[in-house]
C-alpha cells in the first residue's frame, strides 16, 4: 500500500470514520508490528524506527477533554527527515485504581498552567479610550456619535445606529491567555478573534466597501452586500481578502511559515502584491515571500480548531503545537533538545497545560519541565 493511503486509512481509522474492512486493515498491521518486533526488536527500533507502546492508557474524562482512539498509538519513521506518530490513546471501559496509579505515577509535574478561565479582550475606542470587556456590564457601555456600542447578554460586542457624517474606528484586541472573543460589526458580520490578535474596524461602515484591518487570527462571517464588497487586510503587510459574503478563517501570525486563508462558504479572492487568486470552499490560499499556494483540500477540522474550542494536530511540528501552547497559556517555550517528530491529536483547549503535555508525553518522544510561567522541551 502506498504510504499516502496508508496515511488516509490510519487518518479515518483514528477519527472513527474507518469501514469494518479499514478496521480490520489496521488491527492486521498492529498484530504484524507486534510479531515482528517479538522475533526482531533491534529491526523495527533500528531501521524502521517503529515501536509499539503498550502501556499507553488514560482515564476517560467527564468532560471528553481529550479524543481517545482503540489502539495504542504507532510511531511511523521514515529516515530522520519526518516522523508522523499517530496518538491513539488505549480506550478502558472500566478504569481500575491500578491504571490510574500507573498514569498518576508516570508523569508528575510540581507546576501547573490553567487554560484561560476568562476573555481579557479590550477595545479601544477612536478617542483613545479603552475598556475592559469582562469587566463592562450587559448593556449599553460606550457611544460614537450616533453609534451604540452594546455587550449582549452571551458576551458578545455589537453596534447599533447609523451615522454618514463621521467614521470612528475602533481596535479589539484579545492579548495571549485568553479565550477568544466575537464581535457583530454593523452591517451584522460575525468576527471570532483568537488569542494575540486584533481587529481594527469603523463603528459604521461608509463609502463603496467594507474594509477591516487584523493581526493574528479570526474567522468571518461575513453579512452579503453585492454592493459593497467586505475586505480583510493584514496589518503591515500586503495580504488582502476581498469577498462580497461568506465564511472564511484568516490566519496571518507572524510567526508561522505563511499566512492562510481558508474557505469554508462562498467565495473570495486573496490577494498579495501583484499576485491574487480565488478560491472555492475547502480551499486555502497559503501566502509568503513566494507568492500565494492554492491547496484544493484543507484541513477545516485543524483549521477551525481554535474556534470550536480544541487543540487539534494532524502530523504538526512540536514547534508550530508550542507555538499554540505559547498563546493559549501565555507562557514562554524554550528548547532544549531538536525535536525533530510530528503528532496527531485532538485534545480540549480546557484542560491545564500539563494535560496536554502528558498525552504528547506518553510518546516517549518528547518530555517537558515546567518552572513556574516557562516551558522546556526536551528529549
């Protein structure tokens, strides 16, 4: 089998999607790993790097923080270049004292970091005021001109009225170690922010388009005007989404390889310098130094990820997970060790960050040491 389907197959096998015969596939490679490493350990832990980790089990939490898979995960090597371990965690129906002592006694970490318990998001309003919105009451607490700025009763920020005469843009910013926030913006569009990331926008839209300015990351829905176009564009640089309505995530960080927008509903067109293309849905547009990248099927379920609340990996880089960690946690990573393996996981945003450390850690891949606000990685 091709090294590509066999990717597929172990990919639907683990989200539960796998036809019996793909289940019976996988339970055949599993019985033949195991046989071969019985009669030949040094071969699959020498060449082929393969292993087989059969204490691998966790206790099922109420909250179904973490996604548990059938099988104890597979460590799939190919050279040193790229090393795609699939996470499966070994599902027990009844957990017993003694499982839950082998868990309890094989990592153990003397601090801890919460996931965000509140939304520290600000905005700043165009007379260079600026509020807490955890902090303001439901209700009315603002006002531009003739614009009402109004935190309803789920949390989220909206404006009401009209006014032609005067544009007041206002900045939301959501800083690191808090929960992402959504905002209405006047003509009705829906804007989720991630965590280190910012919005700028004019209370009122006015004039033949409807133009934003982001930092970071945030998905729109965006309310359909044929008249007047809606366009996204990344601070400081040259990326710019133009659209007329439809659903779209725009990751624009600075410190990931490229920026990407990604199409879930419409369509829009990206563009960068003299460059642009246009995408249907499914597809993203990954933006760098290069150019502009069209991939036909992205991975909505990583790409959205954030936004539903999860930690999601699909065969992610230790670097670019950390690079997660580091916004959600608000803490700072650093390295001791190249760790030069990719992770497949879906793990709940809600968990303390030791929890996430742990189900990477049981790889026996990747080990960690948290003092205080840092991070450690390490072999």
């Amino acid at each position: 089998m091709k090294y590509s389907n066999a990717v597929r197959l172990l990919k639907k096998y683990l989200t539960g999607k796998a036809s019996v015969n793909d289940v019976l596939k996988v339970d055949k490679w599993y019985a033949q790993a195991d046989e071969k490493q019985e009669e030949n350990p040094q071969k699959i832990n020498g060449e082929v790097k393969e292993r087989i980790y059969q204490n691998v089990v966790s206790t099922i939490h109420k909250n179904k923080a973490i996604t548990f898979y059938k099988k104890p995960f597979l460590q799939v090597a190919a050279a040193a270049a790229f090393v795609l371990v699939i996470a499966g965690i070994y599902i027990l129906k009844t957990q017993t004292t003694a499982d839950k002592n082998i868990i309890a006694s094989k990592i153990i970490y003397k601090n801890d970091v919460a996931p965000p318990a509140k939304n520290k998001a600000t905005l700043t309003l165009a007379d260079g005021r600026t509020i807490d919105i955890d902090s303001a009451g439901n209700g009315e607490f603002a006002q531009q001109g003739n614009i009402h700025i109004v935190k309803q009763a789920d949390g989220i920020i909206a404006y009401k009225g009209d006014d032609e005469k005067q544009i007041a843009y206002n900045t939301l910013t959501v800083p690191k170690g808090s929960k992402p926030f959504r905002l209405k913006l006047a003509d009705g569009t829906d804007v989720w922010l991630n965590v280190a990331s910012s919005i700028t926008y004019p209370a009122v839209f006015i004039g033949n388009e409807r133009k934003v300015v982001i930092t970071g990351e945030a998905y729109f829905e965006v309310t359909h005007n044929a008249a007047i176009p809606f366009i996204v564009k990344q601070a400081n640089k040259d990326l710019e989404v133009k659209v007329l309505g439809t659903h779209f995530n725009v990751n624009t960080y600075d410190d990931e390889n490229s920026m990407n927008v990604t199409l879930l509903e419409g369509s829009v067109n990206v563009t960068n310098n003299q460059n642009n293309i246009l995408l249907s849905p499914g597809q993203q547009a990954q933006v760098n130094k290069n150019g502009i990248k069209k991939i036909n099927n992205a991975d909505i379920n990583q790409v959205m990820a954030w936004k539903n609340g999860s930690f999601y990996f699909d065969g992610a880089s230790m670097q670019s997970i950390m690079r997660q960690v580091e916004k959600w946690y608000n803490v700072d990573v650093v390295y001791k060790d190249d760790i030069n393996y990719s992770f497949v996981a879906n793990i709940s945003r809600d968990v303390n960050v030791s929890q996430l450390l742990n189900i990477l850690q049981l790889t026996d891949l990747v080990h960690f040491k948290i003092e205080g606000n840092k991070i450690t990685v390490m072999k």
